[in-house]
C-alpha cells in the first residue's frame, strides 16, 4: 500500500481530492486539523491534513511478484498479518471517528456536546441525528442559542414522538402464565423472583413457580430458594409432560412464573428445545431478558433466534453495571418491540423498576444535564 498527503479547508474538500485521485477504493489512514501561521502569527487558519492509502496498480504488483523475491518465512507471514489486523482496527477506529465528527460538523458547539454525550451512550447515529436536527432547526426558527435544558426538552419530544407506538410497562395481570426466556447468566432467575416477589407483595396473588432449567443442579435450588421465601409452590419440568402434570398441578394459582436455562442460544437446537418443553399456546407472557452489559451486536444475535416466538417485550437487566444506555433504545426501535422492565442490581425484590417511556428517558438522559 502506498500513501498520500491531501491538505484542505474542509475535511469534506479533503475527501474529495482524495477520490478524484485516487478512486473510491482509497482508505483514509489518518485526518488531522493543522492550523497554519499567518503573517507574524496573525491571519492563522486550520485546515484538514488527510493521508490516505491505495494500492499499486495491477502492473506495478504483477512485477514485483515476478522478479524473484525470497518467500517469505511463517514468522514473517504471522508478523505482518497481526500487524496488517492492527492496521484495520485503527483504520476502522478512524472511520467511526471521522464519521461521526462530520455528521456533528454544522451543529454549534453545545449542541455537538450534547449529541457527543448521546453518541457515549451509544445511541444510534439515525436517532442522535433527528434529535440534533429538530434542535438545530429549532434554534434556527427562534434565532437563539437553547441552554441544555431546552435541548434535553426537544430531545425527549424527538424520543417520545419516536417510541409512541411501542408497549412500555410490565405484567399485564389478565394473563395467567409469565415466562422468561434469555441467554445463560442475564438474570432471568433473579428477574423473575422480583417479579413474582411483587405480584404477592403487592398486588397480593397466588404465585407458583415452574422451572424448566433442569441444566444446572443449582438453578433448581436458587429458584427453590426464592419460591420459599415467598412461600410458594415449585414445580421441575424435565419434559413437556412433566411440564403439562405441573401446569395441572398449579392450577389454583393466580399467576405462574415460568424460568428457563440460560444457554447458548446462537445455536438453534437450544431454541427449539425450548418450544419443545413450553407450551406457548397457553395464555402466556413471554419476555426476552438481555443484560445491557453485552454487546449490541450480540443482543442482536440473539433477538433474531428469538423471532419466532410471541415475545411480548423486553426486559434490560445490569442497568446497574453499564454506562450506555443507548442500545436499548437502538434495539426496540429496530425490532419495534417495547420494554416491560430494567432491572438495576442484585436486591430481590428491589432491583426492578417497570418502565414506561418517560422513566426509560431519564435513565438515557440523566448524565446530560452536565455534560
Ligand atoms: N449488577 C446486577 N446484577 C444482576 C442483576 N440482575 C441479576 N444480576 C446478577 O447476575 C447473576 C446471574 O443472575 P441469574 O438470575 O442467576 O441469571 P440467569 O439468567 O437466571 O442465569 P442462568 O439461569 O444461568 O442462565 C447473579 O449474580 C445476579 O445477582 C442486575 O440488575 N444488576
Ligand atoms: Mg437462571
């Protein structure tokens, strides 16, 4: 790969000579703002210095290949590929960097603070850019700077408007079967005990437990223990006739809290085992349980595995444990599935709160008041 220095006003006239010179397949290797000295220090300007990376044409490597080059030893083969891979993360890094601070060029400067802080929660670039916009167009229409207040008003309309149509708020009471599905470790077990803690507690119904998670010795036991505490009933279903016989069994209860193994659920077998065991054709909640410390992408992943069954909402665990927010909101938008609730620390039954849009926002926003 060989390189070039491009310098220009603007990192988008930047771009441009490096297209028109080198073609669309150049990569960007590094961008700097320079400011050049003016007359005795005065008349300074900043401009884009740019280094961009192509390849040799065809020609030029065809000849190198040819004249006779010794091969190159596997050290040196291993050196230059994690050297090679290094390379790309930062390039990549780079990107991402660049992209994001030309989106916010135009903003005035609070107001790229403000959409910064949203993009640290890891919001997604399509929702920080409407609600930098409708600020934006705002301040152009009122011919005035907003303070953070206004912006985080507007910002919280532009997020309102946008998940109006989702279900927010947690058990509905008129079904009789609550169940949570999710992968291994998330805290379905410790979810489902606040949930059920609560509609005794609260709400005062007859509770019982039905656990399918006959994976781990201790699962059956951590859920015993809860169900004692609660003084309700537990039943252990290895199969969908033991899960059949217990459903009999509960038949008395108001509402049964159905707990589920944690597995890995990029599998697919795991997925049908699971429709397998439950029956999902009973009048059932069912609730997909992600720990917001995971990876966006891996949510995903899991999401789609988990398309064909009626997930009624979410619910966000590890609140507690992360500082981006954002991926929750990026996830019910995509999937145009609500949130019932998030959950914020290991206390049963405390930890819990049942989310409507309002309460989701605050917790998105409560850092930005001051950033
Ligand atoms: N910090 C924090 N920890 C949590 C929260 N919810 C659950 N945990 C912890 O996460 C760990 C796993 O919780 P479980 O409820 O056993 O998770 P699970 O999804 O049932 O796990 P498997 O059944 O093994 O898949 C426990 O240590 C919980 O105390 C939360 O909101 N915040
Ligand atoms: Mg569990």
């Amino acid at each position: 790969m060989k390189m070039k220095k491009y310098t220009a006003d603007t990192m988008v006239e930047a771009m441009k000579k490096v297209r028109a010179d080198l073609g669309d397949d150049a990569v960007i290797l590094s961008s700097n703002v320079v400011t050049t000295k003016g007359f005795l220090g005065f008349f300074q300007k900043k401009s884009v210095e740019v280094v961009a990376g192509f390849d040799e044409p065809a020609s030029f490597q065809k000849e190198s290949v040819l004249s006779s080059k010794p091969a190159p030893t596997m050290e040196e083969v291993r050196n230059d590929d994690a050297e090679l891979r290094k390379e790309m993360v930062e390039m990549k890094r780079l990107l991402q960097e660049m992209k994001q601070s030309s989106i916010f060029e135009n903003f005035p400067d609070d107001l790229k603070v403000f959409l910064t802080y949203l993009a640290d929660q890891e919001l997604s670039q399509h929702l920080i850019l409407q609600i930098g916009n409708e600020i934006f167009t705002k301040m152009k229409e009122e011919k005035k700077d907003f303070s953070r207040a206004e912006q985080l008003q507007i910002a919280k309309n532009v997020l309102a408007e946008q998940f109006s149509e989702l279900p927010f708020g947690g058990i509905s009471f008129s079904k009789k079967y609550i169940n949570v599905l999710g992968p291994t470790g998330v805290g379905k077990t410790t979810t489902i005990a606040k949930i059920a803690a609560r509609a005794l507690l609260e709400h005062k119904k007859k509770i019982g437990f039905i656990t399918t998670d006959t994976y781990r010795i201790a699962a059956i036991e951590q859920l015993r223990t809860y169900a004692n505490l609660l003084q309700a009933p537990v039943e252990i279903a290895y199969n969908s006739k033991d899960f059949e016989e217990a459903i009999a069994k509960m038949a008395d209860r108001d509402l049964i809290f159905i707990d589920t193994a944690g597995r890995n659920y990029k599998e697919m077998k795991f997925v049908n085992d699971l429709k397998h065991l439950i029956d999902f054709s009973l009048d059932m909640e069912s609730f997909l349980v992600l720990s917001v410390t995971s990876k966006e992408d891996d949510m995903r992943t899991i999401i789609e595995k988990f398309t064909s069954f009626p997930i009624e909402k979410f619910i966000f665990t590890k609140v507690d444990e992360t500082g981006s927010i954002g991926p929750m909101f990026n996830l019910m938008k995509q999937y145009s599935i609500g949130t019932a609730y998030y959950t914020d620390g290991q206390e049963v039954p405390e930890d819990i709160v049942e989310v409507d849009i309002d309460k989701m926002l605050k917790l998105l926003l409560a850092g930005a008041e001051h950033a």
